[in-house]
C-alpha cells in the first residue's frame, strides 16, 4: 500500500460527498486495501434505530444486506457499541465480544455467521439530533480480525470520511431538484413525492402533503418519509435500493425502473406506493443533475374511482389504453366508449388488446376483475 492508494481513496470519498461518483467506488477500495468481504456504510435514525440508508459493496450474498435493513440491525450488538462511542472512535468486534458470546448471540447465530461473516471493525463517521452514520470493514468467518495497524488506517480514513459524509448530509438538505420537474408536479391532482436515496422528501405536491398529514401510513418525520411501522421503513428502503439511483453501491443485480409497494397503517388504512427512477439522463434532467425516486401514492380505501394514471403506471398502458381499461371495468361496451371518444371501434379494440396483453390476460372479464383489486403487488 502506498500514500499514493490512500488519497485515491480520499478523493472518491469527498467525490461520492458531491455526486460526482456512487459511494461504492471508494468503499470498494477500501474493501480491497484491507482484504475484506463487505464494507459498508448506513445511516440509523436515532429515536427509532431505522435505517435512514445503506450503501455497501463486497462478496456477500445480496440477501444478507435485505435481511440485515428488514430485522438484523435491529438487535446487531455491533450497532449499538458504536452508536454508544464518539465520532471517530474505531471498534473491533473481536475487542469487546468473546466466543462465549458470539455462540449465544442470535444476530451473530442466525444471520452473520450463516452469511459467511465474523470479524467487524467500524466507527461512526457522523452524528447529528436525528441522525448517524456508520461505515463498517467486515471479514468472513475463517479469516483473521483487523490489526492494530489496519484499525490505525480505518481511523484514518474513517476521518475524512467524517468530513465527506458531514458535507454530504448538508448538501442533500440544501439541494432542490430543476424547477421544470417541480412545477409540473406542483399542479399535478394526483398526490406525488420526490425522494432521494435517503428517504429524505426532496418535494411534495400539495395533494401529497395533504394526504401524509391526514392519513395514518406514510409520515413526513424531520424530512424523511417514514411509515408508521419499522417494518414499513425497511420496506421503503428496500424499494428505494432497487431503482438503484447511487450505482455500484448495493450487493445485488440489475435496477428496477420501478417498484410497488403495498403499505398498511397502524389504524388500518392501506396504500399503494409507487417509486419510480427518475435518472437525469432518461428524464432529460426535469428533476435535476441527480437521480431521485418519483413516488406516487394511491390511498386505495378512500378511492371509489379508479385514477387513470395510477392505472396507467401501473400496467405500463399509455393514457389512451388506461381509459378504455376503466370503462371496460365501468360496464361499457367497445361500441360506447368508441362514441364517448369519438374515435373509430377498430382504434378502441387494439387499445383493449394492448391493455390485455399488457395486463396479462386474454379475456375482458379478466381485465375487469384484475381492475377491481387494484393496485396489485407488482414485487
């Protein structure tokens, strides 16, 4: 290793803090200099320990990162030692956990061993009132802890990235998206969010304040769109992970375009929320320079009407062909939606035929009973 090794690694971290590289470049630098099998970096809400976010980058199984942000950072003893230490201050599992503990630590015998992991060394890099984030270098179960002179390197690095993610958490909340993307979702009826990798709302419509202040599923808490359950944290940022807006810094395939999710609140209501990627370079930069998650959200207990639109995302059908979806599901007939609309019958029976098969069915009657238990889990 040289100096020359080191400061690439800086300047990817001060890089990712700006946009201009996914996180993943220099954590998997890292990675590599110290011969590890996943190093991470995640942010945890403190009133609730939540995942805020998660980047990472190694050899793991992708499940292991879903199965850690759906339960295991809840009771991972790693966690709480370093949520309990200053910024800066590096811990090593192997440091203040025995064997004797580890062969009766669920999170140790259930997940990380199972996994193919073992040895832990990590600091916290950031802390605020709401917030901190912790990067993490983890080795596999068979290898060796860190050294003293490897720890001597994680806090070393661990203060520049200290530096990089404190400007990266100002930065998101200073940036606003193009105001071409804003103003048209400001007019738009249906309730709309723009989100950031974070779950920070970098924009909410009015319809969308509206319902997360009435409803009891979603929650604007300190800017980040919560559920009213952890369960519904996890699952948003699952999603969020999938449409893959940082690249290169989650364990896992390819992205998604977009992700449904259905969302039930503590009282009973029930949503459907739908993200959608919104990279710069596929939406001509409507929503500025930075990829964000266009998220829509359907109450589906307080809509007797289906929405076109939500229709339309749903199934991928253009506007023309989610109409003609919904009359069919109304009781109209071909005929009647062609003199509603003023079209030819032959334009109306390709629309119903596109809608079909794009809702993967081969009947009408299907169409409507598929319309009738709208939105479906498309996950």
């Amino acid at each position: 290793m040289t100096d020359s090794d080191l400061d690439d690694i800086i300047i990817d971290f001060y890089r990712a803090s700006s946009d201009q590289v996914p996180w993943g470049v220099g954590l998997e630098k890292v990675r590599q200099l110290l011969s590890a099998q996943v190093v991470n970096l995640y942010g945890a809400i403190k009133s609730n320990g939540a995942m805020a976010f998660s980047f990472e980058v190694g050899e793991a199984n992708p499940e292991a990162a879903l199965d850690f942000i759906r339960k295991y950072h809840q009771i991972d003893p790693r966690a709480a030692l370093v949520m309990s230490s200053p910024v800066g201050q590096v811990l090593s599992c192997h440091r203040h956990f025995d064997e004797a503990f580890v062969a009766q630590s669920p999170f140790y015998q259930e997940f990380l061993i199972p996994y193919g992991g073992r040895y832990s060394s990590g600091m916290k890099v950031y802390e605020d009132n709401e917030q901190a984030a912790i990067w993490g270098v983890h080795r596999p179960n068979g290898a060796m802890p860190v050294n003293e002179y490897e720890e001597d390197l994680i806090r070393r690095l661990g203060m520049h990235l200290h530096n990089a993610v404190t400007i990266f958490m100002r930065r998101r909340e200073a940036m606003q998206p193009a105001a071409l993307g804003l103003e048209l979702l400001q007019r738009m009826p249906q309730p709309m969010l723009l989100l950031d990798e974070t779950r920070r709302i970098v924009f909410c419509n009015p319809s969308a304040r509206d319902l997360l202040n009435r409803e009891q599923v979603l929650f604007d808490k300190g800017g980040l769109l919560s559920g009213s359950l952890l369960s519904d944290d996890a699952q948003l940022l699952i999603a969020l992970r999938s449409l893959g807006l940082s690249s290169r810094s989650y364990l896992g395939g390819e992205a998604s375009e977009k992700v449904f999710l259905r969302m039930m609140g503590a009282t009973g209501g029930c949503w459907g929320v739908y993200l959608y990627a919104m990279r710069p370079d596929t939406s001509l930069g409507a929503f500025g320079s930075k990829g964000l998650a266009l998220v829509l959200l359907h109450d589906q207990l307080h809509h007797d009407k289906l929405d076109p639109f939500v229709v339309a995302a749903t199934y991928d059908l253009s506007p023309a062909e989610a109409r003609v979806a919904i009359a069919l599901k109304e009781g109209l007939s071909a005929e009647a939606i062609a003199s509603k609309h003023g079209v030819s019958l032959n334009t109306i029976r390709t629309q119903i035929r596109a809608a079909m098969e794009k809702m993967g069915v081969s009947r009408q009657a299907q169409l409507v009973r598929q319309l009738a238990s709208m939105p479906p889990s498309l996950i």
